[in-house]
C-alpha cells in the first residue's frame, strides 16, 4: 500500500515530519500555485480579441487551468506529484485550511485526473495547528472530503 501527502509548500514538510514521520505516506510539497489561467489567445484563438468575462465560462465549463510556464520547477513539482499519485492507494490532500488551499489541491487533482486518472482514495487533510500535536491530529482526521468529491465527481 503506497499513500502521499500532498503539501501547500515544502516548509511545512519540515515542521510536520518530525511530528509524523512518513507513517502517512511520502511527502510531496507543490509550492503555492502550479497553475494558472490559460492565456486566452491560446484558449479560444479565434476570439481572443473579443476577450471578455463571459469566455470564461462559455459552453466547455469554466476556463482551463495550464502548468504554470518559465519555471522548470513548477514543471518539477507538479510531475513528481502527478507520478507518485499515479500508484497511490491513498492521496492526503493537506495544502493549508483555507480556499486557496482547497483551489491549489483541486488544481493539482485535476489536473492529475485529466491526465492519467485517479485510482486511489483521495483523502482532505486539515492541519489547523503548528503545535507538535497538530500535524497528527490533522492526519488523523482524515476525511473523504465533500468539497474534494464535488469538485472531483469522477473519484
């Protein structure tokens, strides 16, 4: 049985390790945003021009996220993350408690289900302390986050 941890940024493996080991799985950290908006003139070329707020959602659900460009790490990152989840049974979501942490998990899920799929179970992970107590117990109440499986129904 092979599990990850999927962390916010690599700093928090430092502080959470000590207090946890790697008894949950192997660490990997996406460091803030790996992805941003394509850019619309790659997106919808014929209509570029006419760039407007209403594109972003016109037909095809909302306006596609892409790897971040001019960072190889970024690229790094995310490719390291994509081939560990590829043959987890468990993936723990634990990027920070909070809606930009919740958009860089979905992010990076998706982005991994679009691409080679998601057999594992996908697990949300809230580590709300920095306390020697918190990373354990953020772990230990793990969950098969709502949010996660809304925004991922096909998990």
């Amino acid at each position: 049985m092979r599990s990850i941890i999927i962390t916010e940024k690599p700093d928090q493996i430092k502080k959470w390790r000590p207090h946890i080991g790697n008894r949950f799985g192997e660490f990997y950290p996406a460091r803030g945003h790996l992805f941003e908006l394509m850019p619309p003139e790659k997106f919808r070329p014929d209509r570029w021009s006419e760039w407007s707020v209403g594109l972003m959602r016109e037909g095809e659900g909302f306006y596609p996220d892409v790897l971040k460009s001019g960072d190889p790490d970024i690229r790094r990152k995310y490719e390291a993350i994509r081939d560990a989840a590829r043959h987890a049974d468990k993936i723990y979501v634990a990027t920070d408690p909070d809606r930009e942490g919740e958009g860089i998990g979905w992010n990076i899920l998706n982005a991994i289900r679009d691409e080679v799929g998601i057999s594992g179970q996908v697990l949300r992970v809230l580590i709300e302390s920095e306390s020697k107590e918190g990373p354990d117990e953020g772990v230990r109440g793990r969950r098969a986050d709502r949010a996660v499986r809304s925004a991922l129904p096909e998990l």
